[in-house]
C-alpha cells in the first residue's frame, strides 16, 4: 500500500524540496504526488511526461517508468535508476534516482517535459525554469503548502 506523503526531503530541478506536499503547480494542478510505502518507508513520485503537442510519452508511478512510448525514446531501467531519453536528438526527458543514487536526498528528479496545454516545464538537475525567461536554481523550499506555483 502507498500513500500521499507529507515528510520527505526530494530534489527536484536544482532545488531541494522538504515536506512541501504540492512541489510544482501548474494553473491549479499539481504536476508532482510524493508517495510512501507502508511496506518498506520508500518514497515514490507519481506523474506524467507529455511531448509539444500534448501527446503523453510516458508515466511515472512509485518513482518507476511504468508506461513510455519504446519507438520514440530509449527507456532504461536499473536498480535505483530510471531514465528516458530521446532517441532522435539524444536529449535526457526524465531522470529519477533514488536511495543511494540520491545525493543526500530519499529521490532526486529531473525532468523535460511539457503540460498538456503546451508549457515547457524543464528542471534540470541544476535549476528550473519559470515563464518569462526566468530560472530558480539552489533553493531549499521547507514546510509550505506549495513550492513553485505557476498561473
């Protein structure tokens, strides 16, 4: 069994992230769920991947790839290590390390992927982007609601 998790210290695009329960809004909704399982205290992260036009190219549940597009992107899946890349240009769309590949953190994610409306929402591992040409990178964001809120 899993559950939504309200303490937790993850990294996200650049930024740590300690028990703040929505990490990024996007116009109303939340583009990350922060889970942990009854069964052994891991935590997960739960959300979906969507290309320029929309188009869902994978899901992430528990912390695991558990449904991506093979034909467009290389899906690779080891201990403690997920990764989706692009195998047209190369580019990394989704990395999540967990446990020990964690720097000091219960799961570390970046990610390149758009909202169904179209937003680029890119947040590698050294910063995250923001509209307007804005960046936030090396902040730790502790005990509130939200973390990020876009409109």
């Amino acid at each position: 069994m899993w559950y939504t998790e309200d303490e937790f210290k993850v990294k996200i695009g650049g930024n740590t992230y300690i028990n703040v329960p929505n990490i990024v809004v996007y116009k109303g909704v939340s583009l990350f769920k922060i889970i942990r399982s009854e069964s052994d205290g891991l935590i997960g992260i739960d959300f979906d991947i969507y290309d320029e036009n929309g188009k869902k190219v994978a899901t992430i549940r528990r912390g695991r790839i558990v449904q991506g597009n093979d034909d467009d992107y290389d899906i690779v899946t080891a201990h403690d290590h997920y990764t989706i890349t692009e195998k047209s240009t190369g580019k990394m769309i989704c990395d999540i390390k967990k446990r020990q590949m964690a720097n000091n953190v219960e799961l570390e994610v970046s990610v390149h992927l758009y909202t169904p409306d179209g937003f680029l929402f890119d947040a590698t591992p050294e910063q995250t982007n923001l509209p307007r040409g804005n960046v936030i990178s090396g902040c730790v964001m502790k005990n509130g609601k939200n973390g990020i809120v876009i409109n």
